[in-house]
C-alpha cells in the first residue's frame, strides 16, 4: 500500500511538471486517492496550461491565476469604499506619516472583515488600490481612443475609482493653490522689506548730498519749500505704486484661496 501511495504521487507530480494535468486525469487520480484514503475529494486548484512553453511559463502563469483570485469582485469593492469612506487617505499628502497612517487603519479594517478569507498589510492594500486605479485609467484610454464603438456602461466599481481619482486631483490642487498663496505671501513680505530699505537708502543718499554741497559754502543756504514738496510728491507717488501693487497681489491669492477651499469642499 505504501509502495502504491509513492508510485501514484509520482505519476501526478510528472503530470503536473509536464503540463498533462487535465481533468480526465485528474478524476483518476481522485479515485486512486480515495481508494487509498489519501487527502479524499481534493480537486486541483486550477487547469494547468498545457501549452506552457517551459517550466518558468507555467510558474508565471499559475502565480498570475493566484494573484488574480486574491484581488477580484467584492474585495475590489471592499478596498474601494473603504479607501473612500473610512479614512479618505488618498486626500492626504504622499509620502506623508498621516497618510500611512490612514492605509494601515484601512488594512486593519479589511483584515477585520468576514467577507475577507485572508490578511492584508498596508503595502497590500496600497498596490491593490493603486492595481484598480491603474486598470481603470487604462480602460478609459481605450475607449477614449476607439471611436464609433458602443461604450459599456459604467460599473459601481468603475463610478467609485473616478469619484476618488476626482478627490485626489482636487486635494493636490488645493495643496498647490495653498503653497502658491504662502508664497506669494512671503514674496509680499519680502517687497514691503526691499521697499523700507529703499526709502532708507534713498533718504541717507539725499541727507548725504546735502551734506557735501553745504560743506563748500561758508554761509549755510536755507532749504527752500519747493524741494521738499517735489520730495514728497515723489514720496507719495512711489507709496501709492507699491499699494496698488499689494492690493492686486492680494486679491490675486484671496481668489486662489477660495478656490481651493471650494474644491476640498466639494
């Protein structure tokens, strides 16, 4: 018995590296294990290719099949919402500690699930996302580009991965819309600290030239009205320049930040 439990494990392991395990076979074997009560009932988990060309082909295509029936139907679904509904960590910045946080609370939540016969870490959980969100901008591409071809309607799965693709893009140009305005807010700052310095500058300039012209004449000349009127004129017409500038600036990042406020409300 236990010479005949060998020779059978060998005749199917032969089968198997050699791509002849088809169904017909496989029924065979099935009453070979019965009859010498060996692991009753087992069906292989798949039909394996015959026409693999090698045993790295039947490797990668068995791997390909498993990882197939991991990511597939429901749980495709289950990663979506809760990537949407639980955390929303897609809003959050890449490569940033919160949003890592946020992809490890969403595995443990999957991982919780009865629906799921397995566990799943957060590396899991991000490349399944980022699986779906690739396919799906795959699919769009081809129908974008195959013209006077009837498009199917759109699955529940498909509608989830375009609102959160949605959400992503506007959080980053939310993100941008809020550095540009700080910059321009620093640039701003800058600008009133060149302009002080101008002012300064330009009036050590004027003390110092008045300076050296009354150092070649005996008697002192009184300053006359009219230059310091010219001087602020010049004075005010340079102060109002710069403030209308500043208001633009202003009013430039007011309406960007709104914007992007609008956008992550959305």
């Amino acid at each position: 018995m236990k010479k005949l439990r060998q020779k059978n494990k060998q005749v199917k392991d032969k089968s198997t590296r050699c791509g002849t395990g088809k169904r017909k076979k496989w029924e065979f074997f099935e009453i070979i294990d019965r009859t010498l009560c060996d692991k009753p009932q087992v069906k292989p988990p798949l039909v394996i290719d015959s026409s693999a060309s090698s045993t790295a082909d039947l490797h990668d295509t068995v791997n390909d099949e498993n990882s197939e029936n991991v990511w597939n139907g429901q749980r495709h679904m289950m990663c979506a919402f809760a990537v949407k509904y639980c955390t929303m960590s897609h809003i959050k910045k890449k490569g940033s500690n919160e949003r890592g946080e946020a992809w490890t609370q969403i595995a443990k939540q999957l991982s919780g699930s009865d629906e799921l016969v397995f566990r799943v870490d957060q590396r899991g959980v991000r490349e399944g996302m980022e699986r779906l969100r690739t396919n799906y901008k795959a699919k769009m591409t081809e129908e974008e580009s195959a013209s006077g071809i009837t498009v199917e309607e759109i699955s529940e799965l498909d509608a989830l991965i375009c609102k959160i693709i949605e959400q992503e893009r506007m959080a980053e140009e939310a993100r941008e819309s809020n550095a540009n305005w700080k910059e321009n807010d620093a640039d701003k700052k800058t600008a009133e600290e060149m302009r002080k310095v101008a002012m300064e500058r330009h009036r050590e300039t004027t003390k110092r030239s008045e300076d050296e012209d009354n150092t070649d004449k005996k008697v002192k000349r009184r300053k006359s009205g009219g230059d310091a009127v010219e001087f602020l004129k010049e004075k005010a017409q340079m102060e109002k320049e710069l403030r209308k500038e500043e208001i633009a600036i202003k009013k430039r990042n007011r309406n960007k930040w709104l914007q992007g406020k609008i956008l992550c409300k959305t």
